[in-house]
C-alpha cells in the first residue's frame, strides 16, 4: 500500500472509532501514532524499533510544542470569564433585563433568553456552559408562564450555540491554532455573525409563537420604570465585553493579554458584589474541567495532524478540490454539506480540529491560494480574507453539530440539567432552530462583508 493509501485507511478507521463512542482525543492519539509508525517503518524503511522510538518521541513532543503558545492562554481565561459572571449572578442580571425589555414580544421570554445567551456568550466563549446555565435560569421562568416545555428547552439549547460564534469564542482560537490564522481578526469578525444569528433565532421564535399562541405567551406588565431599573445589572458584562475589545482594538495588549485582563475584572467585580469562596472555588473547577477538556482534544488531534502531514493528504485533497470542474462556490457548499453530516456524529470542537488541517487548505486553494488578490480570487475575496470569513462559515456549521442527534452536546446538557424534560425532547425542541442555521450561513455566504467589515474597519 501506498503512504496515501494508508492514510486514508486510517482516516475511515478514526471515523469509526468515533462513531463507536471512543473519545476524539484518543481516537485521534491512536491512529495519529499509528500512521507516524507505518511511516517510518514502512515508508522509510526504518527498523521497528527505531520506528517504534520516533513515534513515541514525536508524540510527547508535538503536544508541547504547538500547546506552549501563549495564544492558548484565551481559553481557560475566557471559559473563566463567563462562569465567574455565572456565579457572581451577572447572568441572572442579565437575563432579568432581557425577559423585561421583550418579554412583551410573542414568545418573548425566548427572544429574551436569546439576547440574554448572546450577552452571556460575549464573556464565556464556551457553549456547553452557556446552555447548562441558562438551563437553570431561563426554563424555569419559560414553564412558569405556560410554555411549551420542547419549545423552552430547544431555545436553551439552540440558543446557547451562540457562544461559538460570538466573541470571546474558544473554537475561534482553536480555528486560528489549527489555521494559523489571526486571532484577533477572528475574534472580531464573529461579532456581526453573532447578531445575525441572534436576530434570526429571534424572529423564528416569534414566527413560531404567532402560529401556536400556547407555544410561548407572551409576558406583559412590566412598567418603563422597572425596565430601566433593570439596566444597570447589565453594564458588568458589557463593560467586560467593552473591556476586551478596546484591549484589541487600541493596541492596548494581544487577544491573549485582553483575556486576562477581563478575566481579572470580573474577578473583582465578582469580589466586590460579594462571591464567596465556595463560589470562587466552584468557577475555578468548572474552569478547569472544560479547560482540560479541550486541551486534551487538542494534543491527541495535533498528533494526527503531523502524520496528515507527513502523508501530504491536505495537499492531495486541495489539488483534487481545485480540479473539479465546476464554479467555486458550488465545491464549497459541498465541503459544508459534509459538515452537516460529520456534525451528526461528532461534537464541534473535535469535528473542527479532525477536519480542518484537510478542508482549510483545500477552500483556500480553492479561492486561488493564500496571496491571491481580491481581482484574482474565485470567491471574491483576498487569502487573508477567505481564512477568516471560512472560520466563522465553519464555526457557524459547527453549531449545528451542537443540536442535532446523536451527538447534539448542548441538547444533552440541558436534559442533564432539566431531568424532567427528556433528551429526544430537547433534540425536538431544537431541529426547527436548524433551519434558522441554514439561512445563516446562506446569508454569510451570499454577504461576506457582514463577516469582513468589522476586522478590516478596526484591524485593518
């Protein structure tokens, strides 16, 4: 067998692994070792043995070389952020202020819990913990009121995939990682996406609400007073936010150093309204627990990715991307079809960091290459542009993976949360927000500067 020929078996063996219910990290270890050691015993010729020793060499190095990066510091500061703001009680502030200023709407505690996840999401960057934190506090409000228990779970869920896109995004930085793209230019160019998405999730609810008026009553009575006395518990998390973007934007620091600088703002402001220890202690476990969560991911997918490397299957797939003969955007509405049913099997951080060291070079090939000008193009932007805007096109796409059955994460998180409201309820609840993903990404597709302007304007 030839080294390519062996490669893509063992691509078709990690995807079984996957499927199975073996862990991407390790499925990812595995076969990663696997293919460096046919490699150099088969491919180079080199004794078991030594063959044996390089594998175990590179996998301890990889990890540790691509993982010391100080750009990997934004995720455990960002997942920080947002449980702080969880357990300092800015959430519940929050979503407070949102249930008042639209609850008045048909299905208006579910826009609210949508704005208020969205609000959430500009300090987490962790989706799962978005959706289990609003499970506790924006489904009890929605049942109180009358509303359908699928429909308020669904919401939650759906609503809670809004963390990936909006900054501070840990799958952004794990994009950028992978891509070696800029961090800084990704974090913004999520910004216009998120509103999208949030405004389209929105209108649903309401379409939805309309037509079945016990579906979602709307919540009436709450005076202009009360609405503006509910603002103020909203400034800590959008001065955090305002924080963390002036840093970027002003030159203040690095994407990383604004992380934690807003991490320690929270801190203090978590501290002057008066967490406790248990609360503190509570923050850094869950913390820590996602953050090792992802890291691991990581490590086990970068050995993989040497051997993709080694085996050149991310050159050989974009030569055969940019020999089809057929326009450009066609190909990449392909590429994005297989997301939709990769997602079906795998959770988003591990379907991205699996896929994108093949398709990544493969979209930018097929744009015309990293340097292309925007006159030579074939999907009408610059190199540097096409990386960014395919980030937050992929990322978008990775959401679905977070609603849709077998895998759908967040929807086993809320059901894990709501023991009373079954898994296959939530996944129900959610499917009709997939369809308000679709048109997402057509959208984006169809207006890339809604994902362009923002980082061109600040960034340059």
């Amino acid at each position: 067998m030839t080294a390519m020929e062996v490669c893509l078996l063992l691509a078709g063996v990690l995807i079984v692994l996957v499927i199975i219910g073996v862990r991407v990290a390790f499925a990812t270890a595995l076969v990663g070792m696997v293919g460096l050691f046919s490699f150099y015993a088969f491919e180079k010729g080199y004794p078991l043995d030594r063959a044996f020793i390089i594998t175990l060499k590179l996998a301890g190095q990889v990890p540790h070389s691509k993982t010391e990066s100080h750009v990997l510091a934004l995720i455990p500061t960002f997942i920080l952020i947002g449980y702080l703001a969880y357990f300092a009680g800015f959430t519940k502030a929050l979503f407070e202020a949102a249930k008042r200023w639209v609850g008045w709407l048909p299905g208006g505690l579910g826009v609210a819990t949508v704005f208020a996840t969205a609000g959430f999401a500009a300090v987490s960057g962790a989706s799962v913990a978005t959706s289990a934190v609003f499970a506790r506090i924006a489904i009890p409000e929605m049942l109180k009121v009358g509303y359908d228990k699928r429909f308020a779970a669904g919401v939650v869920a759906a609503g809670g995939t809004l963390a990936s896109l909006i900054p501070p995004s840990a799958i952004l930085v794990i994009y950028a990682i992978i891509t070696e793209s800029s961090v800084g230019r990704l974090l913004m160019a999520g910004f216009l996406p998120g509103l999208v998405s949030a405004l389209i999730y929105a209108a649903l609810i309401i379409l939805m609400a309309t037509m079945r008026k016990d579906m979602g009553p709307a919540v009436k009575g709450y005076s202009w007073k009360e609405r503006l006395v509910s603002v103020p518990g909203t400034l800590p998390i959008l001065f955090v936010v305002f924080i963390i973007i002036y840093c970027i934007y002003a030159g203040w620091g690095t994407p990383t150093e604004a992380g934690a600088l807003g991490a320690f703002v929270v801190l203090v402001m978590s501290l002057a309204k008066g967490t406790n220890w248990t609360q503190l202690r509570g923050a850094l476990l869950e913390s820590a627990k996602l953050t090792a969560m992802i890291f691991t991911m990581i490590w086990g997918v970068l050995i993989y990715v040497r051997y993709l490397g080694f085996a050149d299957l991310p050159g050989a797939f974009a030569g055969f991307i940019t020999g089809l003969d057929q326009p450009a955007i066609v190909t990449l509405l392909f590429i994005l079809a297989a997301y939709v049913i990769l997602g079906m099997f795998m959770d988003a951080i591990g379907m991205l960091i699996l896929t994108l060291p093949i398709t990544f070079p493969a979209v930018i090939a097929l744009n015309g290459g990293p340097d292309v000008s925007y006159a030579d193009s074939a999907l009408g932007m610059s190199g540097e542009n096409c990386a960014v805007w395919f980030g937050i096109i992929v990322v978008k796409m990775a959401e679905l993976c977070l609603i849709t059955p077998p895998i759908g994460l967040n929807c086993f998180v809320v059901a894990g949360v709501r023991p009373d409201i079954s898994a296959q309820d939530v996944f129900r609840g959610a499917s009709p927000f997939f369809i308000a993903d679709v048109i997402t990404v057509g959208v984006l597709i169809a207006f890339p500067q809604i994902v362009l302007w923002l980082p061109n304007v600040l960034l340059g």
